[in-house]
C-alpha cells in the first residue's frame, strides 16, 4: 500500500513538473519557413522605409548613392549572418541575442545583452507608434474629415496589438502575412512605374556610382539605412515555435536579410530616376515623407496613392506587431531564467503566447504613448512635435541598441566555437563574424557620434547625449545584475542563456 502510494505520487508530481514544463516553454511547431520569414520581414516595413527613411536620408545627408548603401549594408549584415545562422543551429533560445553572447561571453555579459536587447527592441516599437498616431490622425483628415489627437489612434493601436500579442504566433503571422505581402506588392508596382516613366535622366545608374559616397555624411547615412534593416535578425528569436530550428532559422535569416538589400537597394533607385539623380535631394528635402506619394500620383493616380497612403498605416501597424511579439519572447526568456520575476517566465493557456510580456510591453507603450501626448502642445505638422520626436529619438535608441547587440553577437560567435576547439572547422564563419564585428562598431561610432544629426537636435542640446546614455545605462545595469546574480545565486547565473534546457535538466536531476 505504502509502495503503491509513493508510486502515485511520484507520478503526480511528474504529471505536474511536464505541466509546468509546457508552461514554461514555447509552443513548438507553430510556424514554417513562410510563417516565420513573414512575422521577421513584417518588422522591415517595407513602405515605412521606402516612404519615410529613404527620403530623410536623401535630405538630411544629400548623398545620391542611397542604393548603393543598402548593397554595402547588405553585405555586412550577410557577413553577420553566416556566424550568427550557424549559432542558431547549435543555441536554441527565445532570447536569441543574449542567449548567444551568454554561451560565447559568459553569463554576466549575456544578462547585459539581455536588458540592453529589451530595452533597444521595446525602443523601436514605441517609437512607431508616434508616426502611426500621426499618419492615422492624417488619414482621418483627409477621408472621413475627422480631426482626432495622434495618440488616439496610437493608444488604440497599442491595445489592438496587446490582444493580438497574447494569440498563436501563427495566428499573428496570418495577419503579418496579409498586410507585408499587400505593402511589398504596392511598392514592386511603384518601382516598374518609375523604370516605365522615369525623369529627364532616364534609367540612369548613376546612384550606384562608388563616387557618391563621398563627403561627411555618409557615416550618418549608413546610420539611417541600417536602421531599415532591422527584423531581420529576429528569426533566432522564435526557433523554439518552429518544428526544425537549425534548418528554418538560418534559411529564413538569409532569405530575409538578401531579400531586404535588393529590395530597398531597387526601391531607392527608383525613387533617384523618378525623380532624378540631380533632383532626388532637392525633392526630398521639399516633400519628406510625401515624396513617394507625390511620385505615385503623377505615375499610377490618385486612387492608387490613397490605397498607398492606407497601407503606409497597415503597415506600421505590421511593424509595431512584428516588434511586439519580440519583446514579449525576450521577457519570458529572461523570465524563465530569473532575470525577470518568474512570471514572465511562462505562457498563456492554450496560445502557448507569452502573455506576461504582452502585457508589459503594451503597459509600456500606453504609458509612453501618454507621456508624450501630455507633452504635445505643438502643431503635428512642426517636426519637434513630441508625436514625430518619438519616433525619431527611440527609433535611433532602438536601432543603436541592435546595432551594438549585433557586434556583441559576432565576437560572441568568435569566442564559442574557439572555446568548443571547433576554430579550425569553423574559421570561415570565425573571419566572418570578426569583419562583420569591426564594420558594425563603426557604424555604433558613428551613430553616436552623428546621434545629433538623427535625432534633429539643436545646437547646444542635451538630447543627442542623453539618448545614447540609455542605452548605457542598460548595458550596465544588466551587467550589474548579472555581477550580482553571480555572486548570490551562482546556479541561476549558470542558467543564463540556457534557456529550455537548463530547464529540462532541472526536471531531469528533480526526479529521484
């Protein structure tokens, strides 16, 4: 009796151990190699950049080359990748970026990487929402005749994605889908319009020409385009959702990232012969963000602009989803690892979603939202808006932030497979990751040093110091924890980057 009893409970409590398992553990199998390219891409938002980055970096840097940026960037992040996708294949984690520095830099650097990727990714998705409030409060004006404040549609917007972010990830990656593949092909129809009717120059290359990249601008223009970039990196984070993370990760990390190059290196030399190589800088520093509109109208119609002008709108919408569901993996990976409470830590009733994170990421967001809404006592048109200041200061906080985690990856790549005696077999990706790393540290030098120039600060300006400072006091606030976590609680400093497995071998050394 006393046997069978012991038996029973034995079982109870494994019954209860897998349940907490599934708790802490992300669906698998939820997404395919389609899925996951569309829920990365989604975060690229194709229209965003082609209709508002490409036109600020033409005005603000005047360089005509803009095309061939995005190839040069395209090979530096393919560099990256090769490193990075072969990692994916060995480290299987939510936390991706300080999932991978942990297993190459160590425990303390990861719970750095760690913050520093929270705070950079919650960054680039809150800054989207001070350009979607706007442009959404501007279609309200122009159709319906509606005048509504930008953080109306903002806040919406934030609890719209909320809900959403605490669904399957494949449901999110339905919508994801539907909205990138309308955008894309709306912008593949604007690029065969300017090649069909292009300006006085006709089809020049000339914006592909190495003597555009010349002058002081171009380390602050190569801060602008790789900011566009970013998403693509994102595939690692969601590799325990797929059925075959070391093969989907890596393909879709580089049909993502030559994807991207060629088509924002297109997009660009489009916008340079509808407008003209001698006249897309001026054009752009008179239009803005209206340049690609008013190219669309002359070429393809009003009615064609307007659905233009709507998708522009689905399609932050895309980005700030796609970015959600990023930070709220990161969250319950460090939930599950104890750099955030345990509640982060698991997911959420059927969904398999981690719904903690969700709702810490839109707690975030309405409370930022609401900061600068209060703050916004200024025409939306005047670009010191506080609505427009949000998207540029944490967009560059953001995209900083990413860009420093990339480098921090490549070095992590580097030390990994030279710890495991794999240097010889893995030299190639080894050279790789360690040029990726050196290009990506100029651009981070450059970012901060020009951060006044990204942000359109003033003379005299605290802003362009301040900003940056951010970013640093997360990377050393999270190196802080990691110190302490260390000294206090060695076990769970070895579990840092682990991910699942620390936790499967919990379980395992758990039952007698």
């Amino acid at each position: 009796m006393t046997t069978g009893s012991s038996s029973t409970s034995r079982s109870a409590e494994s019954g209860i151990s897998t349940f907490k398992g599934q708790e802490r553990a992300l669906r698998a199998d939820r997404l395919g190699t389609g899925g996951l390219l569309l829920s990365v891409l989604a975060a690229t938002g194709p229209i965003m950049v082609v209709a508002g980055v490409m036109p600020t970096a033409f005005a603000v840097m005047g360089i005509v080359g803009q095309p061939l940026l995005f190839v040069v960037l395209g090979v530096v992040l393919v560099l990256f990748s090769v490193g990075y996708a072969e990692m994916s294949r060995h480290v299987h984690n939510a936390g991706a970026f300080y999932a991978y520095v942990s297993r190459g830099l160590g425990g303390t650097a990861g719970a750095g990487a760690a913050l520093l990727a929270l705070v950079a990714y919650s960054a680039l998705q809150v800054g989207i929402y001070g350009i979607f409030g706007f442009e959404a409060s501007g279609l309200f004006a122009t159709y319906a005749d509606i005048q509504i404040a930008w953080w109306i549609p903002a806040l919406v917007a934030a609890l719209v994605v909320g809900t959403l972010g605490r669904l399957k990830i494949d449901v999110n990656a339905r919508v994801l889908g539907v909205l990138l593949v309308i955008e894309v092909a709306l912008v593949v129809i604007f690029d065969l319009a300017a090649v069909a009717d292009p300006a006085r120059e006709g089809l020049s290359l000339h914006a592909f020409n190495p003597d555009t990249l010349t002058g002081a601008g171009v380390g602050t223009a190569l801060c602008f385009c790789i900011a566009a970039f970013t998403g693509f990196e994102q595939a690692p984070v969601y590799a325990e959702e797929t059925s075959r993370p070391h093969v989907l990760v890596p393909r879709v990390m580089f049909l993502a990232v030559a994807g991207v190059a060629v088509f924002f290196a297109v997009s660009s030399w489009a916008l340079t012969v509808a407008a003209g190589p001698s006249q897309i800088v001026g054009a752009s520093q008179k239009e803005s963000a209206n340049l690609l509109f008013s190219l669309t109208e002359s070429r393809l119609g009003a009615t064609f602009t307007d659905v233009l002008h709507v998708l522009f709108v689905t399609g932050m919408f895309a980005a700030l989803l796609s970015f959600h569901n990023v930070v709220a993996r990161y969250a319950f990976a460090m939930g599950r690892e104890g750099l955030l409470p345990r509640a982060f830590g698991q997911t959420t009733g059927t969904s398999g979603a981690p719904g903690t994170g969700s709702l810490l990421q839109t707690a975030v967001s309405v409370v930022v939202i609401g900061a600068f809404a209060i703050s916004d006592d200024k025409p939306t048109g005047d670009p010191t808006a506080p609505v427009l200041q949000l998207f540029t200061w944490c967009g560059n906080v953001g995209a900083l932030g990413v860009i420093l985690l990339m480098a921090a990856a490549s070095v992590s790549v580097i030390v990994f497979f030279a710890r495991r005696g794999a240097a010889a077999a893995q030299a190639w990706r080894m050279v790789t990751s360690a040029l990726a790393a050196v290009a990506l540290l100029v651009i981070a030098v450059y970012t901060v040093k020009d951060f006044d120039v990204l942000v359109g600060a003033a003379p005299g300006s605290e802003v362009p110091w301040v900003l940056p400072g951010i970013i640093a006091v997360a990377l050393v606030a999270g190196l802080v924890q990691g110190l302490v976590l260390r000294s206090r609680a060695p076990e769970a400093h070895a579990r840092i980057g682990l991910g699942n497995e620390a936790f499967q071998l919990e379980k395992a050394a758990a039952v007698p």
